[in-house]
C-alpha cells in the first residue's frame, strides 16, 4: 500500500561520493509514497567562465560527461 504523502521529489546531485546516501534515501521514499522522483545535476558555475564563442556547448557536453559517470544517470 502507497503513502501518498508526496506527489514528487526532487533531489540535487553534484556527483560527489557524500549524496550517494541522500539519494537512496530519495530513492527509498519515492518507492513508498509512489512519488516521481526528479533529479538535477548541480555545478559551481564559478569555475566554469566563457573563453570563447561556443563554450555553452563545450559546458553542455562536459557535464554531460560528469553526469553519466554517476551510477543513478538515465
């Protein structure tokens, strides 16, 4: 039987080892509520700075990279 306490969850990711518990957490309690789970990638778009004409696609693939290497990627 489903709680529906929630509809839907989103949990941030920044790829790092510390967010793996979080989200099996996310993972547990979208499971028991039914809820749709959501994520997003995260970045500190500080480190990232436009050097020339194109870098939002040279940046897009980058963390496209990154994201894919996280084993909850789909």
């Amino acid at each position: 039987m489903e709680d529906k306490s929630y509809d839907k969850i989103m949990i941030a990711t920044d790829g790092s080892k510390q967010v793996e518990k979080a989200i099996e957490a996310a993972l547990q309690l979208a499971k028991i509520t039914g809820a749709r789970l959501y994520s997003v990638y995260v970045i500190a778009s500080a480190g990232y700075t436009p050097r020339n004409f194109g870098w939002e696609e040279s940046l897009r693939e980058i963390l496209e990279a990154e994201a894919k290497k996280s084993r909850y990627f789909c």
